[in-house]
C-alpha cells in the first residue's frame, strides 16, 4: 500500500467535460489525514487467496450468472446468454456461470489472468474482502486525492491531455463505441493491474481498465446505490466520458459485472 499524506486539496470539477447531474461539482478544498491505498486494484490472485481462506461465494456466484460486454462472451458461453433487460442491452449480456472465476463466462478462466483486476465483484463481496484482508473500501475524497497523484486540477491523473506525446496512459475504448474497439491502447477487455505509469504517489490503473466501489453512497444518506470511480475499459468519450479524476457514478451494492472491480484503503497505524 502506499501512504497518501495528510493536506487540504481541490476536488471536483467544473469544467465543460463534467456532468453537473454526476455532482461532480462544485471544486472545493478538503482536509483530509494522511491514510494508505493500494497500488492496484485487488487482482485476480489477491481475491482467490481470499476465497481459498474463506470458502466465500459471491454473489454473482450464488445468483448464477452476472452481465459481460457483448464482445467478450466466451464462445461456449455464448449459446446460453441474452441480452440485458435494461438500455445498454446493445452491448450487455447475461451470461450464465459468469463470475470472478469465469470472467467471460464459461470457458474462460481467472487463471489465464491472474495479474488483471479480479471483477464481477458487488460492493458487497468488495467489503467482505477489505474485511478480511484489515482493510476497508475508500471514501470518495479519498479515491479522488489518491487519483490525483499530487496534480490538483487536471482531468487525469497525470495532466490534461489523454494522450501525452502519443502515449497512452490508461485503458478505456478506442474507436466506435460499442461496434468497433481499436486496442490501441493495447487491450480489448481488462490489463494487468499494473500496466501503464503510475500516477505521482506511485498508484496504478487510477482511470481506466476497471470502475472501482468506495464507501460512499452516491447520494448521501441513501444506500440504494453506492458510489464508483475511475471509468473502465468500456469508456468512451462518445458516452461515458468518465475516466477522469473528478467523475462519477453510482450502482447498487449488489450489482457485478465484468467491468467492475475493487481496491482497499486503509487507516495509518497510530505510530505513524
């Protein structure tokens, strides 16, 4: 884990790319003491340890199947999915036996990848891990301080600019969303989860690659949904421009899908 030292930060954003009804808004300064975060998203090996020790199922496991993008359906698995029952059922599928272990459902193996951010993890199952592990999930300012790596203001977390110098920086879609995904950033579905440069406190994958739960609600005082930051491989700016530092979005604490993982925060011992 790495220490995120205390200070007082500008968070949020106003700028013409936010989304007002996100509250992303307004920038504001906050305090906050120093506390530790990991430098990756738990990955595919972390959480099997967790399952090993604990015999934990979890939810998509026990519900039987969860939803996986459209292009990344394992073909034996493709037989037995449909289509999701809700607006995005263009490029989500309910695929029977999708879950950590079979992140494509079926067919696929979370042993193929076991660098790569463990997904098809609910808020639930995320909380149950930090639990076990003596950690917890992040509150929102601090995923967003830690995601700043040092850079107060800028859209991600190395400047503003997606692309610095031709050089990509995280791993969202390429192309037309969802017909045509070009990988140039070099991944179609999830990369490892310590691909690209680290942000300025050395943190990793902090946009992109997978949407991550915090603590929060993503209204306060109301647990229906909880809040995720960070965007996905599934970002693009046609739709989703959310993986920038100061976006947002919410999801319920039971949902999973194959673009949405985890990683833990944690207080500082007393002594530091």
């Amino acid at each position: 884990m790495i220490v995120i030292p205390v200070g007082r930060r500008l968070i949020g954003s106003e700028g013409s790319d936010a989304y007002e009804a996100d509250g992303e808004g307004p920038v504001r300064s906050v305090a906050c003491p120093s506390f530790l975060m990991d430098r990756t998203a738990v990955t595919n090996l972390e959480f099997a340890r967790f399952a090993d020790d604990t015999g934990y199922v979890t939810e998509a496991e026990a519900a039987g199947w969860s939803f996986v993008f459209v292009a990344q359906v394992h073909p034996r698995a493709a037989e037995a999915s449909r289509p999701a029952a809700f607006g995005a059922s263009d490029w989500w599928m309910t695929v029977p036996g999708a879950s950590w272990r079979a992140p494509d459902g079926p067919g696929s193996d979370y042993r193929d990848r076991l660098d790569h951010p463990c997904v098809h993890v609910s808020w639930n199952d995320a909380s149950t891990y930090a639990l076990w592990a003596g950690k917890r999930l992040p509150g929102e300012v601090e995923w967003e301080i830690a995601a700043r790596g040092r850079i107060e203001g800028a859209r991600y977390p190395w400047g503003d600019e997606l692309t610095p110098g031709g050089v990509h920086r995280c791993n969202i879609w390429q192309g037309r969303f969802p017909i045509e995904n070009t990988a140039e950033d070099g991944w179609l579905s999830t990369a490892p989860a310590e691909s690209y440069e680290p942000n300025g406190y050395g943190l990793y994958n902090m946009v992109g690659n997978t949407w991550e739960w915090t603590a929060d609600d993503w209204t306060p005082g109301h647990t229906r949904l909880k809040a995720m930051r960070g965007g996905s491989y599934l970002c693009h700016a046609s739709y989703c421009n959310r993986y920038r530092v100061s976006a947002r979005t919410g999801n319920t604490p039971n949902a999973t899908s194959s673009h949405l993982g985890f990683r833990c925060a944690a207080d500082l011992p007393e002594s530091e």
